[in-house]
C-alpha cells in the first residue's frame, strides 16, 4: 500500500504543499487516488465518446439497435461506483479518525485566536509564557493544540501539516501533530474574522529538541522578570534612550547619571535636590521644571506608562552612579 501511495504522491505531489507532518500523507493519498481516479475515469469517458462518435457516425449509414433497457449493464454501473464512493468516504472517515489521535506523552499548547492574531501559550514547571506569531515545536514530537479563540470564529490551518479546525469563543476545540521537517511553515486563519482576517497569519517554526527547550526556557525566564532595576533598564532602551544617556553626556536631554539626589537648577521653577517624586514629575509633565541649558523637547508619558513602569524607571535611574 505504502509503495502505492509513494508512486501516486511522485506523480501528484505537486499539487499539494509540502508534506511535514505524519498524519500528512494519510490525507494525499486519498486525494492523490481521487486524482488518479477521476483521470482515468476522465480518460475512458472521453475514450469511449470518441469511438462512439466515429464507429456510429450517421454518415455510416447504421441503424443502431433498439435496446430499452439491459439489466446487467445497469446493476454493474451502479454497484461499481457505489462500491467505490462508499470505500472513499469510509476511507476519509478513517483518516480524520487517525488524525484525530492524540498520543499519550503529547506536548500542549493552547492556542488562542483573536482578531487578529495568534497567541500561543507555552507551560513548563508551573510557570507560562505567551507568545504570538511564531509557534515554535521540536521535530518529531508530538503536539496538542487546545485551542479557544476571544472574540470571534477563526480557524486555524496549517496546510503543510494538512490540520484545521476552528477556534471558537467559549469553547475548547482539538488538533494534534507531529512534525516531521525542520522549517518554517504558515499558519492561516481559514475563517472569515473581520477587516484583517487576510493578515491574521503565523508560522510554525520546527526546531530540534535542544533548540526548542533552549527557546522555551529564555522565554519564561524573559517573561517572568520581575526585578525592578531589569524592568525598568528595559523601558529606558525602549523610550528614553533616544534623548538621555545614562552617563553624564548630553543628548537632546541631560545624562542621567548621577542624577538622584543631585541639585537640579530649573530656567522656569525653583530649584530642588532630584528625588523619586523629582523624576516621576520629570515623565509625566516634563515641562514644569526645565532644566538650565535645555528646552521643553520632552513629552510627557502620562498614560503611555503605567505608574508601576514609572517606579521602575525611577528604580533604574537610581542606579545610574
Ligand atoms: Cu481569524
């Protein structure tokens, strides 16, 4: 059967995108023998037509017999097909039934639709990380996929995998693979979510066993940071570096370092000793004390940082000696 269904997947293979799961080749070879089916079917009806055409053409003058009906002809062109359309749908029934099977030692991840991304969240040794767009999984292992979705239906469907089922608010739905191929394959919504349903994409990223655990544990212990100083040395990089350096040079606002606990001298306010409540008033109305020698370029980070990421921003400025 295997060999079978190799030579038919060399033919027709072409077709179908890459194959990169086990359970792959239980969906192309029912495809790829419906494919041969319908081109020999094609074939022997065209056939057939032809050479009806030709052997009774009226220009030969024959006289075809009158044949009202022939029980024989018609018990075969009925029992044959249904015998094969039966064995196709028993066929498909038995593969999904295969695809369905979830092995016992299977890795979960749950899988969240939202418009208009995917979420997918890993768990290890009580703690989770989230992350969207890449799902990374090792190779040759098997997957469970617990899948919800927030807001609307969506689907998700990666075709090298030959999986799709859809996500559904409220409610747990079910795949399960194993990928057999290193790479990148994508991810689909196959379910229309809204506007950005056509963007709402994703890959899954295959990886070796080592690979994936390394990925795995730099995520959670990156999501799981909870130092103040890290937490806050992060949200400088990501919106002050632009104008403070955290040494004592002079960007387009004053180096920071050394700041706290320094006397500040201001061109429109009283000068005062730089504290906590200093800095905290310096992100969120920057212009009520301007620093001599520099002008109001700062815009105020009310409502763009919560008050815990103020603390630490002022935890990370502390530090700066
Ligand atoms: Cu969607």
């Amino acid at each position: 059967m295997r060999f079978l269904g190799d030579v038919l997947q060399t033919i027709f293979g072409f077709m179908l995108p890459e194959q990169a799961s086990q359970g792959a080749h239980l969906v192309d070879d029912i495809f790829n023998f419906v494919t041969l089916l319908s081109i020999v079917g094609f074939i022997g009806l065209m056939g057939a037509m032809t050479y009806f055409i030709i052997r009774y053409h009226r220009s030969r003058g024959e006289k075809s017999a009158y044949i009202p009906h022939n029980a024989v002809a018609e018990t075969i062109w009925t029992v044959i097909p249904t015998i094969i359309f039966l064995g196709i749908a028993f066929w498909g029934i038995w593969a999904y039934f295969e695809l369905q099977k979830v092995p016992n030692d299977a890795m979960k991840i749950n899988v969240t639709g939202k418009q208009w991304m995917w979420e997918f969240t890993y768990k290890k040794d009580n703690k989770e990380v989230s992350v969207s767009d890449i799902m990374y999984v090792p190779v040759n292992k098997a997957v469970k996929l617990d899948m919800t979705s927030t807001d609307v239906l969506h689907s998700f469907y990666v075709p090298s995998f030959r999986i799709k089922r859809d996500t559904v608010p409220g409610m747990k739905t079910h795949l399960a693979f194993t990928a057999t191929k290193k790479g990148d394959y994508r991810i689909f919504c196959a379910e229309y979510c809204g506007t950005s349903h056509s963007r709402m994409r994703g890959t899954v990223r295959v990886v070796s066993q080592k690979r994936f655990d390394k990925w795995l544990d730099r995520e959670i212990s990156e999501s799981n940071v909870t130092d103040p100083i890290e937490l806050g040395s992060r949200l400088f990089m990501r919106n002050c570096i632009t104008c403070h350096t955290t040494t004592d040079k002079k960007k387009i606002g004053p180096g920071l370092q050394g700041l706290f606990g320094k006397k500040r001298e201001f061109s429109n306010a009283d000068g005062v000793v730089a504290n906590a409540e200093y800095i905290r008033e310096s992100i969120i109305a920057p212009n009520t004390k301007i620093v001599n020698g520099f002008s109001g370029q700062m815009n105020s980070f009310a409502g763009l940082l919560s008050e815990k990421e103020i603390d630490y921003l002022i935890e990370y400025i502390k530090t700066l000696k």
